[in-house]
C-alpha cells in the first residue's frame, strides 16, 4: 500500500551568489565559427527580472583569416545569461543559455558590431553553447527504508513540476515533488 503527498522545494540563488559562480566561470573560452572567442574580467551583473543574467566582461575573438589568427580585444561584451525550464525525454531540466547582446569595439561603426553580434549569436545558437542540469532525474529517487522500521519498505520522490523565477535580487528554482511511502505486504 503507498501513501503519497505533494510539496514544494525552492532554492534562490542571490545577486552576489551569482556574481561568485560568474566569476569562476572566467576565463572562458566559446568556439564561434573557424574562430573562439575567451570571455574574461566579469564586472558584477545586474538580474533583468524574468529575463536572466546580464554580464558586462571584456573578449578576445581569435578568426583565422588567410591562415592567420586575427586577434581582436574587445572591451566591453554584454552578454544575457537565460535560464530556463525544458521538458524533455527524461524530465526537465534547467538550460542555461548565453546570447551576446552588444559589443563595444573602439573606433569600428555601429552598424558593424551589430553584424557582428548578429552573426556570432547565430554561430552560439547552432552550436547550442548551454549548460543543461536534468534536475528532475537528479531529484526524482527511490530512498530504501531500513528493516528496523517495517512495514516501511521505502520513500520515494518523482518531479511532478518545476517554476523558474528571474527576480531583481535573485534566481528561484521551485520544484513540486510528489513522495510516497511504499509498505511492505505485511
């Protein structure tokens, strides 16, 4: 016989939470075409609530051009940091992805970053540059319950849901959990 119950678990991630685990993602170096670009020397980020991360850093792009890598240092790189929830064959999960939003390349037009941003966003989203946590795998799991406690047999949690907010202090994770407490057939 199993007995069963729903509940919530949240876990916020803080603004400054958030700045540390930035910071030791740098340096960090994403493939973009023929080329890679390395993010480095995060400034602290600001939430955009239900939006994501924004992080200031500064980049060099190493392009190979006639055989020779062209490096070019960028001072200023934004880039939006997205989390959000997927439903997928195993579950959900929490996908983490990156979108540049501008680059500040001294004395080149406007109108030139903006193809440049354009295009190394088209090259990230073929690539799929995400980091993927399958939480409802993670979290869903059968506790085997010891043999001083029969007729207890076990206790079980399955991720029945998931919510993701992007607040102005922070990042939320809720998950509604069902358990459920297997008998032995005593």
């Amino acid at each position: 016989m199993e007995q069963s119950a729903a509940m919530w678990v949240e876990a916020v991630l803080l603004g400054e939470d958030l700045d540390r685990l930035v910071s030791q993602f740098a340096p960090m170096t994403i493939p973009i075409g023929a080329g890679h670009m390395v993010l480095s020397a995060p400034a602290p980020s600001a939430l955009v609530p239900d939006v994501g991360l924004r992080v200031t850093c500064k980049a060099r792009v190493s392009w190979p051009v006639l055989g020779i890598d062209v490096p070019v240092t960028i001072q200023s790189l934004v880039v939006l940091v997205r989390p959000t929830i997927v439903a997928g064959p195993d579950g959900q999960a929490l996908v983490v992805t990156v979108e540049i939003e501008s680059v500040d390349l001294a004395g080149v037009p406007k109108m030139v970053e903006e193809k440049i941003t354009e295009r190394v966003n088209a090259d990230l989203g073929r690539r799929q540059v995400e980091l993927s946590w399958n939480f409802a795998r993670t979290l869903s799991h059968s506790f085997s319950l010891p043999e001083s406690i029969r007729p207890l047999a076990s206790l079980d949690l399955r991720v029945l849901a998931a919510r993701l907010r992007v607040m102005a202090d922070g990042v939320g994770l809720a998950v509604q959990l069902q358990s459920a407490v297997e008998r032995t057939a005593d």
